[in-house]
C-alpha cells in the first residue's frame, strides 16, 4: 500500500493554496437511490449475544431447572418454552490414556494361550498415538510453539516425557512425511506455470547468541501446492537441481541467479523454460524513482496499473483458462508491447545518466 498510485484530483484544492474564486451557488440537490447487497455470513449466529461459531464446534447443553418446579407447588407450574443463552467455553489442553485392554485366551486343549493383537500404531514401539505426533508438529510449525513450551504444558497436564522424546518424535513424524512431500513436488514440476522464491530463515547455532541465515525456497504450482524446499545459502545450484525437469513459465522476482540457473537448464539440460518476472516487482522501482524522474515515472506507472484493472476484471469475472487467455491477449498485449517499446525508448536518452533510479527502473 505505500507503493498505491495517487492520481491527482482536479477537484480537490491544496490545503495550503488560497483561491479567490467565489462561492458557487448552491444546486439542487437530487436525490439518488442504490441498493446495498449484504454480505453472506457464515456460520451460525446468536442474536442475542453475537457469538457467531460453525458446526465444527462441539456444543454441550446445560439444563437449568425452575426453583418453581420443585416443591409442593410445583403442580401449579408448567414449561411453556426455554431461553437459550450462548458463552463460549475453553477448555485446557488435555490428554487421554488409551489402555487398550486385550484378552488373554486359554485353549483348554491344546493348552495353549492366544492374545488379540494391539492395533497397528504409526510408529512402531512407540507409545505416542498418532494424534499426539500430529499435534506436537501442527502445534510447532503451524502456530509457532516450541517443543521446550509443549512439554511444559504436557507437565502441567500431568503427562512426564522428556524433551528429547519429543524431538524423536518429531523427527520419526518428518520421515513418515517425507514421501508425501516428495510425491507432491514432483507433481508440482509437472505444471505449465511456476511460482519460485527465496526466504530468509535462521536455521543452526552459528555462534553464542547468533543464528545462522539459511533459505527457504518455496515452489507453487499450478493446482494450488506448494513446497518449501530449503538451502544453507542463497546459490543457484539449489534452485538449480529443484526446477531440474521442469519445462514451462518460472514466474521470480529479478534476483538473478534465476535468470543464470533457467539459461543452464535449457542448454545443458536441453529444457524449455521461459522466464517471467513479477510486475510488482517492476514496477517497485519505477516507484523509486519518483522522486527524480516524476513525470517519466509516473507514465510506466499508469501503464502498469492498466495491466493491474485487467487483472481485476480477470478475477472478479473470468474462470477458464482459455477465456483468461483469450481477454490478455486481446487487452493486455498491446499495453505491454506499448509499453517495452517505450522502455527502450527512453533508454537511448543520453541525458538519463545511469546512476539515475529511473535508468535502474528501465534496466
């Protein structure tokens, strides 16, 4: 938002200007009539309270009796109906012992003893049901806590199991997702379309009181997935031996080990990758450069946001993958063929020096 292109409004005076033009006379006002549509609310809802809630929530009915139902009157009285009030309840984190107790039989025969097998646990000769293993991980990567204040609570809760415990547990839970997250990647490069970044993460002690920077470098596909894969650095050989195989658009920002690791591939790797970078990213700098060069500047700017009105209609109205194609062909082309032709334009200004942030911007 503090990139948002202002658009100067004609009528709309400068706090600060004085005009001396007079007053204009009052017109008729003329009254206009809309209608609003409501928004579509989800859920149910408790008018008298606004507790709102949906149907995954367990519910529990507490029954209060009528102190004049109880006595030797309570002949006069009858139950007409009920009033419902709603509080949202929390309950702690707890645990439950599953004892699964199996019996022993004696063949009276053969006199030999048989016992019924214990169900098949997701780690074998572990004593942690799969639902606490799934837990402890959602529970860390997904809302951020860590396993030393999960074995606190579990401590609080009167379950004693060490930390290191929890960290094997963890660990063997990874192992058990590996191939998912394999399968998924590989399903991932077999789209037309790729979304690539890297992430900075602290990863590893690197020295007292220091972490060391590490990367994430997710990859989006086309049907809605995502995998984050992770390197020691920044390098191209990891996003390198990641996109080995794929053949399609990578979509990036303009870091440029993209553009080295895409030109290996296709002549190393005989690959047929395209590379598209980000508009939002294009646009950032011309943002930049504001400042120096406005009313260049602002032209690309306008132009962009052209490209960005498309786009909106795209989504608010368009579904299919043709039709979306059809509608950028027909609009959206000729604004970006516009537009590279009046890039390179401006770059055979000789007055634009290069150490100007408009000259980075056309770059």
């Amino acid at each position: 938002k503090s990139e948002k292109l202002l658009v100067d409004n004609p009528h709309q005076d400068s706090l600060f200007e004085r005009s001396d033009a007079t007053t204009p006379e009052p017109q008729d006002k003329q009254l206009i009539s809309y209608t609003r549509s409501t928004k579509k609310r989800t859920g149910n809802e408790v008018n008298d309270t606004g507790l709102r809630f949906d149907d995954t929530v367990p519910t529990k009915v507490i029954e209060i009796r009528a102190p004049e139902l109880k006595g030797d009157d309570a002949d006069k009285y009858e139950v007409i109906g009920y009033k419902e009030t709603h509080r949202l309840a929390q309950q702690p984190g707890s645990y439950t012992i599953l004892i699964y107790k199996r019996p022993v039989v004696r063949n009276k025969e053969a006199c030999r003893l048989s016992v019924s097998p214990t169900p098949d646990n997701v780690l074998d000769g572990c004593y942690a049901d799969v639902s606490v293993i799934a837990g402890i991980m959602v529970d860390k990567a997904v809302y951020h806590l860590p396993l030393y204040r999960q074995h606190q609570r579990m401590l609080d809760s009167g379950v004693q199991v060490s930390r290191a415990t929890l960290i094997n547990w963890v660990k063997r839970g990874i192992e058990l997702l590996t191939p998912i997250y394999q399968a998924m990647l590989k399903h991932i490069l077999l789209s037309s379309i790729l979304a690539m970044d890297e992430v900075p993460m602290k990863a590893g002690l690197k020295s007292k009181g220091k972490m060391k920077q590490t990367y994430f470098w997710p990859i989006y596909g086309e049907e809605d997935e995502i995998a984050f894969t992770w390197s020691t650095n920044r390098g191209s050989q990891h996003a390198k031996a990641q996109l080995t195989g794929f053949n399609g658009v990578l979509l990036s920002d303009g870091y440029q080990a993209y553009t080295s690791v895409i030109s290996a591939l296709n002549k190393d790797d005989k690959a047929n990758i395209i590379h598209a970078t980000c508009w939002a990213h294009t646009r950032r700098y011309f943002d930049k450069a504001l400042l120096m060069e406005p009313e260049l500047s602002k032209q690309a700017l306008t132009q962009i946001a052209k490209l960005y009105e498309i786009e909106k209609h795209i989504r608010e109205n368009l579904t299919y993958g043709d039709e979306i194609l059809a509608y950028r062909q027909k609009y959206s082309e000729p604004i970006v063929d516009t537009f590279f032709n009046w890039l390179y334009e401006q770059r055979q200004r000789p007055e634009i020096l290069p150490s100007n942030p408009f000259s980075k911007a056309l770059s």
